[in-house]
C-alpha cells in the first residue's frame, strides 16, 4: 500500500481510522476540552425571554395551599422525591438504605456532615473522581426548588462538585424555605448566570425501553430534599 509521507499516513492507517486521519487535522484532548468549555461558558449577551402570559402557564391544582415548603414536598413525593426536614431523618433513612459512605460539601459538614459522621457514617469533603463508585451518598447545596413541579434546582455557583450531585445513588439537596420558588414561571425568571443549570424532578427517569419506567439510569435513584 502506497505510503503519502506528507500526511503521516502509513500501511496500519487501513486497520486504524485514527491514524488514518491527516496528522495536521487531529486535535488533542486539550483542544478538544478547550472547545467544549468555550461552548459552554456563560454568554457575555443573553436573548431576552419570550414574553408570554404567566397567569395561563400555571398548574392551578398542583399549587393549592399557602405553604411552600409544603406544596413542594407533596408535588416531590408525587415523583418519588423524599423531602425531609431533620439530619436524623437523613441518618435513618442511609442506614436503612446500607448508604454508609459518601462526600458532603465542606460548607455543609458543621450543619449535616459531622451529625452523619457521629452517627457512624464516613463522610468526606473531598471528591475523588477515580474512586466514584465508593461514594453511596452525595450532599451538596441546592440553589433552590420549585413548589408547582416539585423539583430540585443545582447549578455551577452553589453545587461544591457536580460529579457529587449525579453519580452516587443517593442524591441530598439542602436548601432553605426562602430559595423555594412557587411557580415554574418564578424559577425561570430567577435563573441566573450560571452556565449549567439542572432542574431535578425526582429521582433520575428513563422509558426509553419499550415505555418501561426505570428510575437511577442516568443519575441517582434517589433524590432527598433537606430542609434546613
């Protein structure tokens, strides 16, 4: 087989696509990250929101009561979220569960890290990428919540480690009564700068298999609101 020395191309090119690509095209994996993150960066300009008519976009039914933390929690569970108000709740359910290890965001450990550890549970504040299947349990700060869907908002500003908030099985998000939103409508107008930005509705959800439910494919199994 024919070699073309300017190109790099050689014999094995036929048995590997990789090398048969042009040396002077092939990107390295910095390149390549360095593309994506530029991508997805915040944007310097936003495109203003269309305008549309709020008061018809609500779910009237799904938003009865006056309380939100309480319509949140009763729209959650309805899309098996466990919303919980106490650190001892959260300790009895990980034990129940045999969830015993996992990572807490250092911001969290005086308020609900050191209370799981003196329980018996290890905890740790830092995330090790290589080690992701050790880690049952991921408590990071939420950015805030959405009462009329029942859904977990996290973001880039206040989520200490991503990886921490997707990978492990049991998923804690702590907010506080004063970050919960009413409407979706509310969530979208508090969105933010954040260039990545992740509105959890109850455990991770795929019927992409012959319409079949299956929860924990693409994220954790379980999604727990703490109150604090």
């Amino acid at each position: 087989m024919p070699c073309r020395i300017g190109d790099r191309f050689t014999a094995a090119s036929a048995l590997d696509p990789v090398r048969a690509v042009p040396f002077h095209r092939r990107m390295s994996r910095q390149a390549i990250f360095s593309k994506i993150q530029a991508a997805t960066s915040a944007l310097k300009s936003k495109a203003p929101l269309p305008d549309y008519d709020v008061a018809i976009t609500h779910s009237q039914p799904r938003l009865e009561g006056s309380d939100l933390w309480e319509i949140f929690s009763r729209n959650f569970k309805a899309v098996n979220g466990k919303p919980m108000t106490s650190v001892e709740e959260l300790t009895r359910f990980l034990k129940s569960a045999n969830q015993l290890t996992g990572y807490c965001d250092p911001a969290l450990m005086d308020s609900v890290g050191t209370k799981l550890a003196a329980a018996g549970l290890t905890v740790e504040t830092t995330y090790d990428r290589a080690r992701y299947e050790d880690y049952q349990f991921g408590i990071t700060r939420a950015s805030g919540a959405i009462a009329e869907s029942g859904s977990v908002i996290l973001d880039d500003d206040r989520t200490s480690h991503r990886l921490a908030a997707l990978s492990p099985w049991v998923h804690v998000a702590v907010l506080g009564k004063q970050e919960i939103h009413r409407s979706i409508a509310d969530a979208i107008a508090a969105l933010g700068e954040s260039p990545n930005i992740i509105w959890c509705t109850g455990p991770s959800k795929t019927a992409d298999v012959e319409g079949i439910l299956i929860e924990g494919v693409h994220g954790p199994g379980e999604q727990i609101a703490l109150l604090l």
